[in-house]
C-alpha cells in the first residue's frame, strides 16, 4: 500500500509482563462505525469485529473497540473487550461526536472495521492529524446493496438541492452509495488491508483473515443434542438450523420450496435470530407457517447449546453479488458443532467447507431437495462429514488460527 507508515516496538520491561527483551506488541484502537443491536452490537458482539479483537488479544495485542451508536440501549455484548461507545445520532451536527471518538482512538494502530465513511473515512481524516498507521478491514462489499458497479447517482438540481438542504436529506447521511463509491478509491491509502473471501480481496487487495470461531465454546461434547432440542420446543423434528438474519439473498426461500417438495412434515427450519433490518423474517412465517419455527434472538454464549439442536446447518446463498462476498458466520458455527452442512455453491462457501459440507446449486429448490434426501438417507455419513467439518474448522477458523495470520499481517507494521 502507498504511503506507509511504521511504528517502533521498545522491550518489554523485565517486571512480569513477559520475558526481558521481548518487543511489546502496540495498542491497537478497532473503529467501528455503528455498535448497535443493528450494527456490530448484534449477536451480543459475536460478529466480526469482536472476533477481530478477540483474535487480536490472543496475539499479544492490547486492543479497545470504540464506535458509534445511534440507540440509547445496551447490546449486551458477550465479551472482555474494552468497548467505547459513542451517541450519535445521524442527520444532525455530529461534531463533538467525531471528537469525542478521536479523543477515545488512543491505539498505536487504528483499525476501521467497513469500507464506510463513518469508519474508513473517519480513521483517514484522523491520519491526517495524528499520523497513525491505519489497517481497513472490509467484510461486505458494501455498494452492492446499491447495484455494485452499476451504481450511478445522477439527481435533478432540485433533487440535488433536496438531498444536501432537507435535515433528512440522502447526502446528509454519512454512508449514502455515492460516498461509498467515491471511498472505494481511496482503499490504497490505508497500510494494510484485511478482508475475508477471495472476492474482496480480488476486488480491494490486502490479506484474508477468516473469520475465527471459539472451537473451545462451540464444542460438541459438551452438549447434548436431545436435551436441547426438548429445551427449545423441537422434539420430535428434524431440525434444518439457520442461525441469523432472513435476506432474499440468503436462499431461505429456496429451501422452503425445496420443504414443500419434500412434503415431510416433521422437517422443519429453525430460525435462531431474525432480521434486524426489517420485517423479512415475518413474510417468510406468513408464506410457510408451517415449516419455520423462530426461537427469536438468543445470548451468544448459549448458541452452542442452541446449536446442538439442529441436525442440519443450512446456508441456501443465492447466486448474488452480496453473497458472495460474504463469510458466514453461521457456516462455522456449524463446522465447530460437527454438524452436517448443507451450502450453496456461491462465493467461498465451497472452500471454506473443503470437501466436508453437502454443496447444491444455488437458486435450486429441486437440488437442495436432493441434497437433504441424501443427507437422512445415510445419516452416518452426514454425521462424520461432520465430525470431518470440526477438524477442518479447528484446523483452519478457530481463533488460534485466526491470531496467528493477523499477528503476521500486522508484524509488517511494527
């Protein structure tokens, strides 16, 4: 990357923190854009930023989340994370906002989380005063919720007017499209650049960085699989486990259709989640009320145990930009609980699985279909394809392995 800049590790002190001689690695500020239930705050901080930090920790690396947040209510997170958290609230003048959180970006290394300009591009304009190494992590691509390259944005004048003067204007917002697009060219300025799927970095550069899971939490011998299925209501059904936030292009109506084809009654998919964006999820329940079940939002630390009640961990990608770009959180979660997997061929799920998951084409009821057929036709096969699943999972997406390639990416720094 152009423009880089370098930070001077000193020994640590022979006093106890660790060996005489040894270099003590630098604080490292994780900038976060919104830390909401909306945002980063879901799944009670287990998404990728808290795994960053935890990955982080386990490095060596002294690490604080500071980010903003539009809502007055705790998340809840699940961690030992130093988190800061700033109000914000979107429209109006948010300056002492903005320095409130440069006050709080104390780290020898800034680490925006999202190509955004309420994170990337804020950690740019903070650069330009305080002269701090800056690392971009980028785990969506975000304009392709606005048509990807197609984006264009070509306003009336009295539209144009509308949108910068109105209070809730569009160019008011600090992650309208045009500012994501015109950000994208500025991904170059950043020091090192981290991301998570083939696809970004084909797009963006920089290093993959998986997403890491708790193998040590997610453990399935320490859960019982009936126990929690009488738990949660779903004894006595084959449990298809979705585990997050209902999108059209998460494939869930796909394998809906692929239920109604199958005509088997006691399949059923579980919802553990829903959708923090809109009301999605409820249009699924009214369309198939009889195939899903919604536990609703469960606390991070008892999604193993949730967990253990599915048979199956479904992850029915579409064929769409969005996918894939995208490392679902859910796939390891099933990975790390020896669950059979049955994906999509779409982005790097194939890749992540390696061999250990059930693959049908994507936008294919009939296939996913077929695939499930299998699956509970030699249910010991699916059972040590997963039991294959964890090893690679451990191997490959626990936090271990996840510390180890970020301790490189950031050794170039130091």
């Amino acid at each position: 990357m152009s423009d880089r800049r370098f930070i001077a590790c000193t020994p640590e002190r022979d006093d106890g923190t660790g060996p005489s001689g040894r270099l003590s690695k630098p604080t490292v500020s994780l900038l976060v854009s919104d830390l909401s239930r909306q945002g980063a705050g879901r799944w009670g901080g287990g998404v990728r930023p808290f795994l960053l930090g935890q990955a982080l920790q386990r490095a060596g690396y002294p690490v604080q989340i500071v980010g903003f947040s539009t809502t007055v209510e705790n998340p809840g997170w699940d961690t030992d994370l130093p988190v800061c958290k700033i109000p914000l609230a979107w429209g109006q003048s948010n300056l002492r906002a903005v320095q409130a959180l440069w006050q709080h970006l104390t780290g020898d290394i800034i680490y925006a989380y999202k190509l955004k300009p309420s994170s990337f591009g804020l950690a740019l304009l903070h650069r330009l005063r305080y002269r701090r190494p800056l690392v971009l992590d980028i785990d969506d691509w975000e304009l392709s919720w606005h048509g990807g390259d197609h984006y264009r944005y070509r306003p009336t004048p009295q539209q144009l007017a509308r949108d910068l003067l109105k209070p809730q204007g569009a160019l008011r917002q600090p992650d309208h499209p045009l500012y994501l697009k015109t950000l994208e060219a500025w991904v170059t300025k950043a020091d090192l650049v981290t991301t998570h799927t083939p696809f970004l970095q084909q797009r963006f550069g920089g290093v993959i960085i998986p997403n890491g899971k708790d193998t040590e939490l997610f453990d399935p011998d320490r859960y019982c699989p009936e126990a929690s299925r009488a738990a949660y209501g779903l004894r006595g059904y084959r449990v298809l486990m979705f585990p997050g936030a209902p999108r059209p292009y998460k494939g869930l109506e796909d394998l809906l259709m692929a239920l109604d084809q199958l005509g088997q009654d006691d399949l059923k998919l579980v919802v553990v989640g829903g959708s923090p964006y809109d009301d999605y999820d409820r249009t699924l329940m009214e369309h198939w009320p009889d195939r899903i079940v919604h536990l609703g939002q469960q606390p991070y630390r008892d999604m193993p145990r949730v967990m253990a009640a599915a048979h199956v961990v479904v992850v029915p990608q579409r064929a769409e930009p969005a996918a894939q770009a995208q490392f679902p959180l859910k796939l390891t979660d099933g990975m790390a609980m020896a669950k059979p997997i049955l994906a999509t061929r779409v982005g790097p799920l194939p890749a992540i699985l390696g061999g250990t998951g059930y693959l049908a084409d994507p936008d294919q009821p009939a296939d996913l279909a077929a695939q499930l057929q299998a699956i509970f036709a030699n249910w010991p096969a699916a059972q040590s394809r997963g039991r294959q699943a964890r090893q690679r999972c451990c191997e490959h997406y626990s936090l271990d392995a996840m510390a180890t390639q970020l301790h490189r990416a950031f050794a170039a720094l130091c």
